[in-house]
C-alpha cells in the first residue's frame, strides 16, 4: 500500500463507539442516571504522566466526538428502558423505580447500558447508582470547585483553573485542607454509624466526570454522584442562577428526597451563596445549614458576609478554618 493510500485509511478510520456512564441517584419512587455516547478517544493515564501528556489528555476529553441517534437499552433489576441519543450523544433516564428495597445503608443499585445496533449488543457497560437509605440522618450538597479541590476559579482571569485542570493529573491536585475530615465526619453523622448521601457539583463539563472522580477516590472523600454540565447544548440566554446549572441541580436532588434535610457546602468564589440562599428560602423545611468556605480575595468574602447580615434567620457559616465548620456541626448535633 502506498504511503498516501495509507494515509487517507488512517484519516479515515473511526475510533470504536463506546457509552461513558455518568453514575445517578434513586428514591424509593424514581431512577435518575445519564451516560453519552461517544467514540473511544483511548485516554490513558498515570500519575506519572508529565504536563504535556496532562494537556494531550485534556485534548482527547474535549475532542470527544458524540452520536447521535444511537440505540441504548438500559436494565436495572426486572426493569429496562430503550433510549435514544440526542445531539451532543446523551441518553437520560428518568423512570419510575418498581423494585421495593429495605436497606440500612446507603445502597448502590447497578445499571447497565447496552449500545444496540440491528438488535445485537455491540457494547456493554455497567455503573452504579446510589439510593439514601431511610435511616439517612441527612444528605450533604457539595460545589467541588474550591470548595473540596483546588481549582483557582477565583484567580485573575482564571489562569490557575486552566493549569490546574489541563496540565495537572488528578492524583496530584490537593483537596482543600480539612475537607476531607469534615466530609467523613458529616458522613457518619451524629450516630458516628450512618452513611449519610454526598451530591457533588460543578459547573464543570462532562468531559472530565472520570478526572473528578478519580480525584474523590483518591483521597477517600465519601462516595456520591457526581452532578456536573452540558457545555455543547445550545441554552438560552439565562436570565438568572435559577435558570443555572447548580440551582436546578440542587432544586432536583431536594424535590427527589421531599423528607430528607440537608447540608449544603459551596465557596465564595463564585454565586454559591446566592444559590444556596435561594434554595433555602424555596426549601426552607429541607435546609439545616449552609457552609460557604472563604477564599482569599477579600472583595468576594465582604459579599458573602453581607448576605449572612441580610439572611440571618437562615444558618450560613463562613468558613475560614475547618475547625470552625466541625465545631458548627457538632454544636449543632449533625455530626459526633
């Protein structure tokens, strides 16, 4: 074969389809969970990895190349559903949850995908989706970016954000000193026995779900579903944070769990107070306490500050030490 015959079959060929799961939450009533499908883009890591081959990686993430109108069936317990891939290679599922569960714990259902194709399997994937249990003393609702890791969102003009995400393997980024501690703690809760649910999110893009989560393994944070934003859909121009990715979220994790409170856990570097302000006055039976961890520029901490004035019939801490949030949360009984 000649060097330009081969050329033009190697520019030509197609990476094989694959299905990238991105876990999801259950009630006793209903199933939600979401996966795309893309070409394999063969992303291979290591801690070893040097910068350059950090910002190949972060490439193959955000080439992603998606398909739509694929056919994927989804099986969970006795119950499946065939669904279709949109535009940008999404397929979600909301559905009602048929099978009756009694558990103690935290209980992770299994999910299966299956991309189809002339009614054949050509691939296969199984994740796992968490169900509180109905002895939860609370859930927990937590921003990732500077809130649990580093990420210098609130840098001039971003740059450490864009170094620390590209350039950076995950197994060398540093989780905020003391979140571990406080999130195993409100884990356990009061008892010191429950397993208590963790919902991550971030206004970060799909594209990095496995990073981030290679991230909360590595340094033993409490397992949950990890919430993070379609960034190739074209929205309209939002007129508020309530039109936002983190508020809907937020607003949809406490309409699932109606007789579940919960912790909510975010930064000043962003709106995280406004959020969460906003989902406290919607939801107010729902919302035990707010922790806003503070950032070192000091024009974002005075605004945060000037909320807490403003709402003070609503518990918002600012956090400047961890010790601070574990003092708070013992004092007031949500943790031992």
């Amino acid at each position: 074969m000649s060097a330009s015959r081969y050329l033009s079959k190697f520019l030509k060929r197609e990476d094989p389809v694959i299905i990238v799961p991105y876990g999801g939450y259950a009630s006793d009533l209903m199933i939600h969970a979401q996966a795309r499908v893309l070409e394999d883009e063969g992303i291979r890591q290591s801690e070893a990895d040097s910068a350059l081959k950090n910002l190949w990686n972060s490439f193959k993430r955000f080439e992603s190349d998606e398909k739509k109108g694929m056919k994927v069936k989804v099986k969970w317990g006795d119950q499946e559903k065939l669904l279709v891939s949109d535009k940008e290679g999404y397929v979600y599922l909301d559905e009602a949850l048929k099978q009756q569960y009694t558990h103690e714990e935290t209980l992770w259902i299994p999910l299966t995908y299956e991309l189809m194709q002339d009614a054949e399997v050509i691939y296969q994937t199984t994740t796992q989706v968490m169900k509180p249990s109905y002895k939860a003393e609370f859930g927990v609702i937590s921003d990732l970016d500077d809130t649990v890791i580093h990420t210098g969102v609130s840098s001039t003009l971003k740059w450490r954000l864009l170094v620390n995400s590209l350039m950076r393997h995950s197994h060398n980024r540093m989780p905020l000193e003391g979140a571990h501690e406080f999130y195993r703690l409100l884990y356990k809760g009061k008892s010191g026995f429950a397993t208590n649910p963790f919902f991550y999110l971030s206004n970060s893009p799909w594209n990095i779900y496995d990073y981030l989560n290679a991230f909360l393994r590595k340094y033993d944070f409490p397992d949950g579903p990890v919430l993070l934003r379609d960034i190739g859909i074209s929205w309209p121009r939002r007129k508020s944070f309530m039109e936002g990715n983190k508020y809907l979220k937020v607003k949809h994790i406490l309409e699932t769990y109606p007789s579940l409170p919960f912790i909510l856990i975010g930064d000043a570097a962003e709106i995280d107070a406004d959020i969460y302000l906003k989902i406290a006055r919607t939801f107010p039976e729902q919302i035990r306490a707010i922790y806003i961890r503070a950032v070192k520029k000091q024009s974002l901490i005075k605004r945060v500050e000037s909320l807490i004035e403003a709402n003070t019939d609503i518990k918002v801490v600012l956090i400047r030490e961890n010790q601070k949030a574990i003092d708070h949360a013992r004092e007031n009984g949500y943790i031992q």
